[in-house]
C-alpha cells in the first residue's frame, strides 16, 4: 500500500473533483443545495495555509492579502452592497492566482500526467453514460437558441474548458502508453465531440492537432515515408468518416438552432453587428457595451473600486472574464489581480503542451467565460505548473 502521507491525501481530494462537480450540476439542475464550493474553498484555504508558512513569501502575500480585504470592506462601507455576494465574488476572483502561487510553490509528484489522463477518463464515462443510457440534460432547458447535451454538468462552456485542458494532456501521456488505451481515449474523445461541439472546443482541438503535427513533424514524415502505403486507406477512411460526421455534429446542430432561433436564412442576413454579435459572441457584444456604459457614467470611486458583483449584476455581466473581472473591482482590484497572477506565474517554467494549454485558455478568456472565474476551469489550468515540474511532453 501507498504511503499516505500528506501529497497524497491532497492528490486524492484532487481525484474527487469530476465527481464533486458532477454532483454539483444535479444539485444545480435540481435546485437542490451544493456542497462543491466549500470542498473546493478547502483546498483554497490549504493553499493559503501552505503558502503564508513559506515564510520569505509571507510578507508579500500578507501585504496582497490586506490589501484584497481593505479593498472588499472599502467598496461595502460606500456602497452598502451585500456583503456574502462581493467577499463571495472576491475569493471567486482571486482563486485562481492564489492557487496558481501555491501549484508554482507546491511540490507533488501524484500531480503529473497520469493524474490528469485519470481526471480526464473520469470526466468522459461521467459526461458520456449517461447520454447512453438517455439520461442527461439539454443546454436548450436553460437557452432555447442553443443545442447541447450537457449530461448533468451546468455549464457547457465551463465543461468545454476542462475538456481542452486536459484532452491534449492525456493525450500526450498516453503516446507513450499502451496503445489500445489510447485508442479507447481516443473513441470516447470522437463521442465527446460529437455531444459538446462549442465553437472554443473545436478550434481548440483544431490548434492541438496543428501543434502535434508541428511537434512530432519528424517523426511524422518519417513515418509517413516508411509507412505510407499502409495509413492511405485508414487516413482516406478518416478523411470520409469526418465528412459523414461533421454535418451531423452537435456544432453544426447547435448553429443551425442559433440560426433558427434568430431568423437568419442566408449568409447576407449575417452582415451586421447585431447578428454577428448574437451568432458568434453569444450577445456578449452587447453586454460588454452596457457594462462599460455604465462604468463610464459611475463615480470616481466606482472607476477605482468597481462597480462589484451585485451591480455587475444589476446590469448584466459580461460573461468574458477579464472585463467581469475588471469591471466588479474595478482599476485597483485589477492591479491587484494581476500583481499576483505576475508574481505567481513569473518563473514557473512552463513549457512544451503545458504551456501550449494554459495559454490558449488565457487566449478563450479574452473572448468567453467560465476560465479564469471558474474553480472548475481554473483548478486545473493552475495544475499544470505541477504537471510541468512531473513531465516531459
């Protein structure tokens, strides 16, 4: 038997995480309460822990610290805001840099690429057998232009996420793995796509698949000189197989319901702001130029505190990241933010698929949500600093 020492205790709450999330969208789907959060705020709290006894850092994560809370009390006392939703709002915000110091800090060899290929599995069979079996639920139950199967996760841009994290780390362990393991991941990725066909996790996979070929473009041709009678039917199959599948693939039906849903019948219906806008950017266009209305007409202290989670709210928020980031804290709330998330990934040597993954998902925060302010996104993307340290991709 294992040791089980203290990494390995934090490598096996680690390992609950898919279901905890799982658990949580029933909870939500059923209106019922959800403990997920709080077991998530306890691996926040040991990160806060581990990191104020790393006592050379002590004084400046102190100082972040302070300044996080003068900031939240000094927005409630002038705004008289609800004090549960904008504390909620600041550890939701700052999770992601303050776990990203601790995973640059933490040493752990069970957080390596068989701990993700583990993770990622467990979040396929849950997103997957239950559409087996016809259980499950529809993005169209919550937004009727949109057609997704969600299983029983919430959000499907958040599971998207977690997908095209961990789909080209799992991936890349299991090249050097036996090879009817990677092909069965491979099947049950193919069936994912098949479901969860968002525009993000498309273009994701698309760029993976350009960056492989870039990365292994030696052993490539070489494979290809040696071997090219034997891949061309399989490669001309493939070629085929795509072209039956992609018409019929959830993207496809998800766009054709956007269309349907905003009544556009031809490409020059497109041509416009609105539409573009709706199609492609989800209506965040829109939010972002109400928002930042808004913002421009606040108070001063407003520019510089934020207009915080419940005015955010009171609006609606962006649903792009960076700017719900911004415009909840404002100008030193995001000074603040970026001070840590600098000082937690200046010198954390990412490198090879690591860093390929974590800043393409920095890139999709720019243009959508549920990354950065997603513990279910942002856990994992902050793991990566430890899957780095593990492997060699």
């Amino acid at each position: 038997m294992k040791k089980l020492d203290l990494s390995y205790i934090v490598f096996l709450f680690l390992l609950l995480f898919p279901f905890i999330d799982f658990f949580t969208g029933i909870a939500t789907w059923e209106g019922w309460p959800s403990i997920g959060l709080f077991l998530k705020g306890l691996l926040l709290l040991y990160a806060v822990i581990f990191l104020i006894k790393k006592k050379y850092r002590e004084k400046l994560f102190w100082f972040i610290f302070s300044l996080a809370v003068l900031f939240g009390i000094g927005y409630l006392v002038v705004h008289h805001m609800s004090l549960f939703s904008e504390i909620s709002n600041l550890i939701k915000i700052f999770y992601f840099p303050i776990f990203l110091l601790f995973c640059k800090e933490y040493e752990n060899p069970y957080i390596n690429g068989k701990y993700m290929t583990i993770v990622c599995f467990i979040y396929l069979v849950l997103y997957i057998l239950p559409y087996i079996f016809g259980l499950g639920h529809n993005i169209s139950e919550v937004y009727p232009n949109k057609d997704l199967y969600l299983s029983y996760f919430y959000i499907g841009n958040e599971l998207a996420n977690v997908f095209i994290i961990l789909v080209p780390i799992a991936f890349s362990y299991l090249l050097s793995q036996k090879k009817i393991v990677l092909v069965f991941f491979l099947i049950l990725v193919v069936f994912m796509l098949a479901l969860l066909g968002t525009k993000a996790m498309y273009i994701s996979i698309f760029l993976f698949i350009l960056y492989f070929l870039m990365f292994y473009r030696k052993k490539i041709g070489f494979f290809l000189k040696k071997h090219f009678v034997k891949i061309l039917f399989p490669f001309v199959l493939g070629v085929l197989l795509i072209c039956i599948f992609l018409p019929r693939s959830s993207l496809i039906q998800n766009i054709a319901t956007t269309l349907e849903y905003y009544d556009i019948n031809s490409v020059v219906d497109m041509f416009s702001f609105e539409r573009i806008d709706q199609v492609v950017f989800s209506n965040r266009l829109t939010f972002f130029s109400d928002v930042h209305q808004e913002y421009v007409g606040s108070s001063l202290v407003e520019k510089f505190l934020g207009l915080g989670r419940v005015g955010l709210l009171e609006i609606k928020d962006v649903e792009i990241d960076f700017f719900d980031i911004f415009y909840s804290i404002g100008i030193v709330g995001m000074l603040v933010y970026l001070a840590v998330f600098w000082y937690a990934i200046y010198g954390s040597k990412l490198k090879g698929i690591s860093l390929f993954v974590f800043c393409l998902l920095i890139v999709i925060s720019f243009f959508s949500g549920h990354v950065l302010l997603s513990p279910m996104v942002s856990t994992y993307l902050a793991l990566l600093v430890n899957v780095n340290k593990n492997e060699e991709f």
